[in-house]
C-alpha cells in the first residue's frame, strides 16, 4: 500500500471501528499543518488548514481566505509527471484493450480534455488521498455555474477566470477563428503590456505571436495584432480581463467539460473516438475532430446514469430511444461532474424559493440515488404541483 496514505481516527469512535487490530502500527501527529496551493496565474498560497477535513471543507478555507464566494464551483488538482501520466494512460488503455492508444493519447494532448486532470475527491482527506505536505496543489474552476456573474466588481475571481481561459484559448481546447484569435491576443498584449506605445523598439512586441494558438503563429501576424491592439489605448487591465472573458463566453466551448471516449458506431460493430461534454445546462455529443456539437441533452431530462471502470452509460427515459452509453476509464469522475452540478441547481434553487416563498410556477427537480451502479435518477417538472416518478 502507499504509505502516503491514512486515515485520520475520530476522538468518538472505537479502534474496532477501524479494524485496527494487535500489532497495527497508529501514528501520533499534528492535524494542523500548511497546504501549498497554486493559482492559476502561478502564484502560491500557503495556507494553514486541519489535514483531517474533507477536501470539500478545505477547498471551502481556501477560497474564503483569497476572497471566492462561489466556493463550491472550484476544486484542487494535483499534477503528476507528464511520463507518468503517459505511462498510466498507456496502461489504462493495455487494460482495456484499447488497440488505438496512440491515437487516442493524440486527440488527448490536442484538445487538453479534462482526462488529463487529476481532480481531488471532495469526500474524502488529503490524507486518505496521499497528499502530503510536499505536494503542491491547483485551485481551478471546475463548474461554470454562475460565473456570468463575475465582474469587475471581483478582481480575484476575475483574474481567475481570465488566466484559466486564456490558457485553454493558447492550448486549444476552445477552438477560435483567426479573427478571434487576433483579438484575444490584442487584449492579452493590452493586460501584459499595458498602452501600445509605437515609440518602443519592435524588439517589446516580438514575442507577441505567443499570445496567439499555435496554428495561428505564423510569420507577419504581429501586424494585425498590433493593430487591433493599439485600439485598446485606455483600457485598464482591469477591464482589459473583464473584455477577455465576456469574449470567451461568446465562445461555444466555454464552460464545457470535455472527456475523450468511446462509442459503438451506429449499425457496426466498431467503437470511434467521441467527446462527451457536460456543462451545467447539458450533456453533448461533440465531434472529436472539429468540436462541432453533434447531439445535445438538457441535463434536466437524464433519468440516471452510472459508471463503472471502463464504462459511463446515461439513461434519458422517455426523453430518447435509448441509452448513451460509452467506453472510458473517467466514469467516475464524468459521474461525480453531473453530480456536481446538480447539486449546485438544487442549492441554488433551494436558496431562491426561500426567498421567493409563493409563485405561480413551480419547478422542481429530484435527484435519487440508486443501486447498483451508483445510478443517479434525476426529473424535473414545472406546473402547479411538482410529482416525482422513479
């Protein structure tokens, strides 16, 4: 076993609770200790955090000592080595007898799909996890929910916002025109440079086509930029960030979780790479290639779903013929993603009809848990009265 790991014990409870027997070895340490995070801007944090809370409850500390509100749309990751992140995709894909590996390694590193993060389980400790005190941590969005709501009035959560954005933009996970691309990184030159200043030496903006996607960094590009640049002349860096994300919800992709899966092919007995996408209003077929939005179901019509390691399947009752099934090694982490989001709808909701006690129009969702499978019914109805049906 790693010897990373534990369990912390609970003043309250027995040690036949844990089934500790004669001869297990306890170990006597402090609860308090720092925890290193990094944001996304490269910043590190320290802060000093109860190792044997919930990562939910530190992820809560956390965001409340930088200044977040909406803590529980972010999450930490932690960052493994990129050959042991190969290795492990590698063997995940041997097991599975995945004969395109390599392909499928490629559409991986193309698109920065969410396969590549190592999200925390928010259940369960860092110590339960093997995250120890030399481990460093990401705080990162994981649930656009309410960030529309961001502005300038946020400049914490708005920088944020801004570099994990900018970031997805230059890796390519959200795909921009060559038009959008120059105006992203106008704005990007804006916040790094500040004023275009045509006295500098051209050497200052030389570097400039770095703020473009790859596919975009060709030579006698700097001319554009720097011309859609110089308009920018008065833009706090402030609103500078404020344009860049109110750019990057125009995007299709924004705020779309991306996993790389398997599915059968209509009328064949072959699996094809696809992308599954979730956001907090659906569930999509995207093509793998361009990204283009094949299929799209609101998330209020999923019945339940389940997973298992090596496969995610979705049930939408009477909403489609039949089930969506796929072949993955991320079922768990698509599955706990939906849960996620749901629960956030239900808090949210939970909070607006306490403050809005009487309305005409109800509207009502239930979640029920289901076994096995960890299947998750999941029905919303809207009329004067609200009726569950599993």
């Amino acid at each position: 076993e790693d010897a990373r790991k534990g369990t912390w014990l609970e003043p309250g409870r027995t040690l036949d609770y844990y089934l500790l027997k004669s001869g297990d070895m306890l170990e006597y340490r402090k609860k308090q200790r720092p925890l290193r995070v990094k944001m996304m801007d490269g910043a590190i944090k320290t802060v000093m955090v109860d190792d044997s809370l919930s990562v939910d409850e530190l992820v809560k500390t956390v965001c409340t000592r930088i200044g977040v509100s909406n803590y529980e749309e972010y999450s930490m990751i932690y960052e493994e080595e990129e050959e042991e992140d190969r290795k492990k995709m590698m063997e995940k894909d041997k097991e599975h007898k995945i004969r395109d590996a390599k392909r499928m390694e490629q559409l991986r590193k193309k698109w920065h799909t969410d396969d590549e993060l190592h999200w925390l389980n928010h259940d369960k400790s860092l110590r339960e996890q093997g995250i120890d005190e030399t481990v460093v941590l990401t705080l990162r969005k994981k649930y656009f929910f309410s960030d529309q709501n961001v502005d300038r009035n946020d400049p914490v959560q708005l920088n944020l916002l801004y570099v994990q954005a900018r970031d997805a933009i230059l890796q390519g996970s959200h795909p921009v025109t060559l038009e959008e691309s120059n105006q992203f990184a106008a704005l990007q030159a804006q916040i790094h440079f500040g004023n275009y200043d045509p006295g500098k030496s051209k050497t200052t903006y030389t570097d400039i086509k770095d703020f473009l996607p790859k596919e975009y960094q060709r030579k006698g590009v700097e001319k554009r930029i720097l011309q859609d640049y110089s308009k920018l002349t008065g833009l706090t860096e402030l609103n500078a960030k404020f344009r860049y994300i109110q750019l990057s919800r125009s995007l299709k992709t924004y705020g779309v979780s991306f996993f790389l899966v398997k599915e059968k092919m209509k009328g064949k007995n072959k699996l094809v790479p696809r992308l599954l996408g979730v956001t907090r209003e659906s569930v999509m077929r995207v093509d793998e290639k361009t990204k283009e939005v094949l299929k799209t179901w609101p998330l209020t019509t999923v019945r339940r779903w389940a997973a298992s390691p090596n496969s995610f399947t979705l049930d939408f009752g009477d909403y489609s013929e039949s089930y969506y099934s796929v072949q993955t090694t991320e079922g768990e982490t698509i599955s706990q993603l939906i849960a996620g989001y749901i629960d956030i709808i239900l808090k949210k909701k939970k909070a607006t009809d306490r403050q809005l006690p009487e309305m005409d129009t109800e509207a009502s969702m239930f979640e029920d848990s289901v076994s096995p499978g960890r299947s998750t019914t999941l029905q919303y109805m809207e009329g004067s009265g609200a009726h569950g049906q599993q």
